[in-house]
C-alpha cells in the first residue's frame, strides 16, 4: 500500500501559463486578471529584486493554502503564487487499477501526474536536510540570504540531544 504524490496536470497548467504571461510584462493589471482568470489561484504577487520594488498584486491571500515561489528573468523578478491546498495532493493506492481512479480534489479532473515526493529526499529522520544552492541566484539575493547552522531539537539526532 504505497503513498504517492500527484499533481494536477490543469492546476499546474494555469500556474505555468500566468508565469509565461508575467514574465513578458509584469502589471498591476495583468497580475489581476491572471487571478480572475484562473480560478485555481488565490493570490500573486510579484517583485522586482533588482529595485525592491512590488510590480503586481493580486488576489486574496489564503493564509491555509500553498506557496510557491518562482524566480523569473534570471532570478532579478520573483513571483509568489498562492493555490489551495490540495495543488497537490496524496493517495494511497492498493491496486495498480487504483492509480487511474484518482482524481483531482480541487477540479474534479482525471488528468492527474504522479510527482517526486518531498519526503523522499531523507532516507531517515537523523539526517540533515540538504542546503539549496544559492549559486543561481544573482549576486544581490545571494548576499542577503542568510542560512543559518541552528538545528531545532526535533530535527537533531538522537544521539546529540
């Protein structure tokens, strides 16, 4: 009885669309109409790194829902996109017949894509998590962006508690 992940392939599809339309030129206006558009989007926001200035901002901001971020333009333009949280979404499966019944809880649709797992990268809970590389980042993000050593105490092994 395995636990997978799948996305919703016409969920994701909107969200890549509105990213494809901002990137062209990003607006207050444009950004509104993306999230009219889209029913599947609660919010974006989008900000221009280069001059800490907010270019767009649309939506209402669901403060259950999921966050995904987006660097656009060589990472100089970054998008905040807010979806309900069930973008992305798990199901066991007992048969192999199953994993075509699965459908999407926000659409209702079928087209569905099973997706890597986020919890796949640890093989146990004792290991620490991998750092992100900040190496694509342009250098004014990459030296503003702080990683720091502290692990919370649920997060350390056992062993150095």
């Amino acid at each position: 009885m395995p636990l997978f992940e799948y996305e919703c392939i016409p969920c994701r599809k909107n969200v890549e669309d509105s990213l494809k339309e901002i990137q062209k030129k990003a607006t207050k206006k444009l950004v509104s109409d993306l999230v009219k558009k889209y029913d599947n989007i609660n919010h974006i926001g989008v900000l221009d790194l280069d001059n800490e200035k907010v270019l767009g901002e649309g939506g209402k901001r669901d403060k259950n829902a999921v966050d995904l971020n987006f660097y656009l333009n060589d990472g100089s333009i970054l998008v905040f996109v807010n979806l309900p949280k069930n973008y992305r979404f798990s199901e066991l499966i007992y048969v192999e017949e199953d994993e075509k019944k699965v459908i999407c809880p926000y659409c209702k649709t079928k087209k569905v894509e099973k997706v890597v797992s986020s919890f796949a990268f640890t093989s146990d809970l004792s290991t620490d998590m991998p750092k992100p590389d900040l190496g694509n980042l342009p250098p004014s993000v990459r030296n503003r962006t702080f990683l720091g050593e502290y692990i919370e105490e649920k997060d350390r092994p056992k062993k150095n508690r």
